[in-house]
C-alpha cells in the first residue's frame, strides 16, 4: 500500500475513460498461386473451370521477370507495356512490399476473439464462451501482444477491453490480469501516440488491481512520451515524474532496481528539444550517487545522449561543452569499462563541430582517432564524412583540397574494408566544396571519376556540378 500513496502523490489522481469507436476488420486479399513464367498463362481452360475456380491468376513473364495478377487482389503487374523492359535480367518479387504495408494483412491471434472485444458492441456471454478455451494467462498474453504489434487502428481499445473484462469477471482465477498484461495494453497504445492512455493504465494497474508496476511497465509509459508527437515543454516534466516516481521505488520496495535506460530515456528527451542543461543535470545526479541510493552510474548511451544535446543547442561553447563531455568519459573509462567511448560519441562531437564550421579542430580530432595508441576507437566512413562536411561548410581557401584529400585517403582505406567506402553524401559535400569555389573543371572531374568507377551519382551531384559552373 505504500507504494500506492507514492504512485497517488506523483501521478494523475484518476485514470482517463478510454471511449473508443470500434472498426471492423478488413478481410483480406485473395491469395496469389504462382505459376510458370511462359509469357501469359490463364490458369482457366473453360468457362466450367471459370465457374469453379476460386483465384484466377495471370502469370506475366516481362524479361525473366515474374509478375503475377488476379482479380482478387487486384494488382496488375508494373510497366508491362513499357519497351525498357524488354531485355531486363533482374528478378524481382513483385508486390513483396506492398503486402506487408498493407494493415489487413498482418496476421494476429485469434480474429475471432478480437471481433468478440468491440467496445461498441459488448457481449459478456460469448466473451466468457471463448475464454474458456483459452488454457492459461500466458497464451492470453500473447494473443494482446499481436493485437498490439499489429497495424490495427482500433487494436489498443480491444486490448484494454478484454483487459477490463479480465480485471471484472476474472480477478481470482488464472485468467486475471498480471504485469505482463498490463504492459502489453500500454504498448498498445504507446505505439500508436497515445502517451496519455498509456500512462492511465499504469494508474489503473496500482489503483484498481493493487499490482506493485515493473521498471518494464514505467519504462514503457516514459518513452511512449519520449516518442509522442507532442513536443510541447510538459513532455519532459512528465518523463521526469515517471522517473522520480521509479527511484522512489526502487528504495523502498524489494527487488525493484533500475538500469541506466529510463535516465537515457528523459535526457533523450532533454535533447531531441535542445535542452541540454536539464539532459546534463541527470547525468551530474548519476555520477553524484556513485552507484548508490538506487540511481546507477551512467553508461556511454548516456554521455552519447548529453553530447548530442549541446549539439542540438543553441549554445555558442557547444563544441567545448561536447569535447569536456568526451574528455570525462576517456578519464573516466580507466575505472568504469561502460563509459569507454565508442565511435558514435566521436561523431557526435564532429557534427557539433561541422555544424559551427570548426573543420582545423574536427581533423585534429580525427587524427587522433587514427593513433593507435589512443583510448578512443577508429574512424568509420561516417567519420570522414563529417570532418569533410565540416571543411565543405568552412569555405576556406583550401577547403575543396582538404576534402579531396580526405576523399582520396578514404578511398584508400575502403580497398581493405569495404565497410569504408564513401557514400554519395560524402562526394557530394566535396562536390560542394569546389562549386563553392568556383573550380567546375575539377568539380566535373570527381563527377566523372564516380561514374567511371560505378559510383552512381545522384540528382544533387549533378545540380552541384551545374552550380560550380554557373559560378566559374
């Protein structure tokens, strides 16, 4: 009960109503039967056979390409007409996509269940008639778990119907609602950008059901607000409720311990907003209580999520802020391996420094990175293309031969480890570099060397080029 006074004290006084407007199921699409490719085959030989048949399929061949087409589906295949496919070799399955987008077509457990569960349609007795062919909670959990998961607009409120009936007619026996219950109707809705819901179901789970929630039930209503849509300055106030709420309870009931995530999870918050004093304060609260207190020490998911806030600022000594930042975790990881930095912590402090046109400072960092003898991991493709990104935006006299050494250095290394190569992104910001100086001739000269060494280049390259020309 304890725990109870603590949730009443931190959280929402009542849980919301979920009133919601039931959909009926889409039926899905007629099946499709492959047939051999040999130009255009009607799977029908009479109009008997028509009569009697259940799909009709048209089997296209279009350059060894099989496409297939019947009028239960209604997908006709692409660009049969088209001459440039005469002498196409590629196999491609058609449609592969398109099947898996469509919402209908994801399968769940139990359809006939999920229909039984309409809100606007309530039936007690048919509902009690097929819950009692289900065995135990965990095949019912489950079944909520791919109504969940599922592409189904009107899936949470199902979920939290059979969850009202559970908690109803069901409180003493096998069927009655446990954590991992509770847990699948708040993804439900966290899923679907209805963090408010998902928080009232954690408050009906304490309030109504007396269930002591797991650091699994907060951390799924805290990063529901984290996702939301809704980026309004409250979002972080009530990420940090729901994380007070979860150190409360971790002094004072048993077996209750938290991991660095829900931290990440509000300095996450803090900085997808650009708030990166509140994102650093939580990391200072994690390193103050060395351990203890039931806060644990940060990660390097943390010091990621801190520099990535100052990035995301306004501030003028961001860059600073993110090398001090880079400079705790080295000192840091003699002690703790968790805070050893990894690339991405690198790459975030390049960015901070591309984005403040600081190139001298960003490859003096990636020179480091190439030391051996240095704490912090190697350089990766994304590496190099932020330091040459951050020449491209200094515009400095010899920003377009420091980019093409870095290219030609890159290249270098993607002969060894393909996992090196550049991307079009990275020709493209050495592109930029030249065209900002107006040198087209060898602007055009890195064009062509992409195409003549099958590097597709893309419609920005080529505006890029046209660009370095118009002002040569």
């Amino acid at each position: 009960m304890k725990t109870s006074v603590v949730v009443l004290s931190l959280l929402l006084p009542s849980a919301a109503s979920f009133a919601g407007t039931a959909s009926s199921l889409k039926r899905s699409r007629g099946s499709v039967v492959p047939l051999t490719p040999v130009g255009v085959r009607l799977h029908l030989q009479s109009r008997e056979a028509a009569a009697t048949a259940t799909t009709v399929t048209t089997t296209v061949s279009v350059g060894g390409r099989r496409q297939y087409w019947s009028p239960q589906n209604k997908r006709r295949p692409a660009r049969l007409n088209s001459p440039s496919t005469k002498n196409t070799k590629r196999k491609v399955s058609y449609g592969r996509k398109a099947r898996q987008a469509r919402p209908a077509q994801r399968k769940i457990i139990s359809p006939e269940m999920y229909q039984l569960f309409d809100p606007a349609d309530p039936d007690d007795q048919a509902r009690e008639a097929a819950l009692r062919k289900i065995p135990h909670a965990k095949v019912l959990t489950s079944m909520l778990g791919s109504w969940a998961k599922s592409r189904l607009v009107d899936a949470p409120e199902r979920c939290y119907e059979v969850l009202q009936h559970l908690r109803t007619h069901h409180a003493t026996d096998d069927l009655a609602p446990n954590e991992f219950t509770y847990s699948v109707v708040m993804n439900a809705f966290a899923r679907r950008n209805q963090p408010a819901k998902a928080e009232a179901v954690l408050i009906e789970m304490i309030q109504l059901s007396g269930l002591t929630p797991t650091p699994v039930n907060m951390g799924c209503v805290m990063n529901a607000w984290r996702t939301s849509s809704n980026h309004n300055e409250s979002t972080p106030e009530k990420c940090l409720r729901l994380l007070e709420l979860m150190k409360e309870m971790s002094r004072e009931t048993e077996g209750f311990s938290l991991a660095p995530i829900p931290f990440n999870t509000v300095m996450d918050t803090y900085a997808t907003r650009g708030m990166a004093t509140e994102a650093e304060n939580v990391l200072n609260e994690m390193l103050a209580s060395n351990g203890q207190q039931g806060i644990p020490m940060p990660d390097v998911v943390s010091y990621n999520t801190v520099m990535k806030a100052w990035w995301k600022s306004n501030s003028r000594d961001a860059p600073e802020n993110c090398k001090r930042l880079l400079t705790d975790m080295m000192r840091l990881s003699q002690h703790h391996e968790q805070l050893k930095p990894n690339v991405i912590s690198l790459n975030i402090v390049l960015a901070g420094l591309a984005s403040r046109r600081r190139a001298v400072e960003a490859e003096e960092l990636l020179r480091l990175m190439q030391n051996e003898n240095s704490v912090v991991p190697p350089p990766n493709a994304y590496t190099y293309g932020s330091v040459i990104h951050a020449w491209t935006k200094a515009n400095a006299d010899d920003s377009p031969d420091r980019c093409l050494q870095l290219l030609m250095e890159l290249l270098e290394l993607a002969k060894s480890d393909k996992e090196l190569e550049p991307g079009v992104i990275t020709f493209n910001s050495v592109l930029a570099a030249f065209a900002n100086q107006g040198r087209a001739k060898e602007a055009e000269d890195l064009l062509r060397f992409m195409m003549k060494t099958g590097r597709a280049p893309d419609r920005v390259s080529f505006n890029t080029v046209m660009n370095a020309w118009s002002k040569s």
